[in-house]
C-alpha cells in the first residue's frame, strides 16, 4: 500500500466528465445521471457491510452465536449488491469509486455508534442502520427511473435489503408484533430499549413470585 502522501496526490476522481458514452438507448446526460445517482448507493452499500461485519465481530453475550452467523451471509449478499451497481456505472460510462476517503467525505451519516456490546443492542442499532439504507434506495429508484434497467437492479436489492431488516427486526418483536425499540431514531437509544425490555422480561417471574409471598 503506497504512503498517505503518495495516496492523497494520486487518488482518481469520479466525474461524469471523463464519460464519453453510454449504453444505448439512453442519452449520454441521462445515462450519466443514473451512474451518478448509483455513486451513493455504493458509498452506503459498502459501509453497511463494513458495518455489518463490525458488528459481526463485537456481539457479545445471549444467542452468540446465531447473531454472530446471522450477519456473515447479509455481508456477503450486501458485497454482491455493491459489486452489481459499481459495474453498471461502469456500464453507464462513469467510473464508479469505491474507495474509503471518498466515502467518508461524501456520506452524510455518522460511523456505528456501538463496538462490543450484547446482541440485542447490536440488533437494535442495526435495525435503525437497514432503515436508513433502504429508505435511500427507495429513493434513488425514483431519481433512475429513466432507465428501468438500472431501477430493476435497485428494486431487487431493496427487496433483499428489506428481508435482511426482517432477519434482524423479528428478535426485537414483541408477540404483538411491535418493535421493543418502537420510537428510538439514533442508535445508541434504540440498544439501551431493547437490553432494558430484555431484562424487564427477565425480572417479571421474581416480581410475581415476590407478590406470592
Ligand atoms: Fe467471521
């Protein structure tokens, strides 16, 4: 790997102006405007996978392992989505950029808030990192849909996404069907309801048994 200064000085630089095509059918302009409107959807797929695999790492804790197991598939399957929608940009004419300065200083959401902690908390703050990823490709199927091409490939990986938030919101359903983080919109909140509703499950038999006496 070069040196930080080598680095900085060489980086490449994603810009519709180095694109002299596009697929046919479209015009260069629109072409170039869905591959732009693609850039994001990469920046936020590769960090959710990184995510994802942090939080692989540092669930600790109850249901260890099925938690832990859980999350490498959706990395792999989140990985296969970011390597779809950089080779259609590149298909579209415009090179994608997959690297990590240009997704740190494009995004506009803040790093995971947790590192080791119980896997209700992982699950918690994963839930809230799904819902903003699938609301944002939500919307970037509407800003490509002049090329229902490109808008199909981000139908289904929505859909996909949307089975793996499953995955994840069904540990912190209530029977009624309610999320025991029901209202929580930041990560850190949403952990400390779901441990406490946890323990509040736990401490209900000792509390009847107390009222026994
Ligand atoms: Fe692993």
């Amino acid at each position: 790997m070069a040196k930080k200064t080598t680095r900085s000085a060489t980086a490449p630089v994603s810009s519709t102006t180095d694109a002299p095509l596009t697929v046919p059918g479209l015009s260069n302009s629109t072409g170039h405007a869905v591959a732009d409107a693609l850039q994001m959807r990469v920046h936020a797929l590769n960090d959710l996978a990184l995510t994802l695999k942090h939080a692989h790492w540092n669930v600790v804790g109850p249901h260890f392992i099925g938690v832990h197991e859980m999350l490498d598939p959706q990395i792999d399957g989140v990985r296969a989505m970011v390597d779809v929608l950089a080779e259609r940009m590149s298909t579209l004419g415009v090179p994608p950029n997959g690297l990590v300065g240009a997704l740190v200083q494009a995004r506009s959401w803040d790093d995971y808030a947790l590192t080791r902690a119980d896997t209700t908390a992982h699950l918690a703050a994963l839930d809230l990192v799904y819902t903003g990823v699938i609301e944002d490709h939500r919307a970037a199927i509407e800003k490509v849909g002049d090329d229902p091409v490109t808008e199909d490939i981000l139908i289904g990986q929505t859909g996909d996404l949307e089975q793996y938030q499953w995955f994840i919101r069904a540990h912190l359903q209530r029977t009624g069907g309610e999320l025991v983080t029901d209202g929580a919109d930041d990560e850190i909140t949403a952990a400390k309801r779901a441990v406490g509703a946890r323990a509040a499950v736990r401490k209900a038999p000792a509390k009847r048994a107390a009222r026994k006496r």
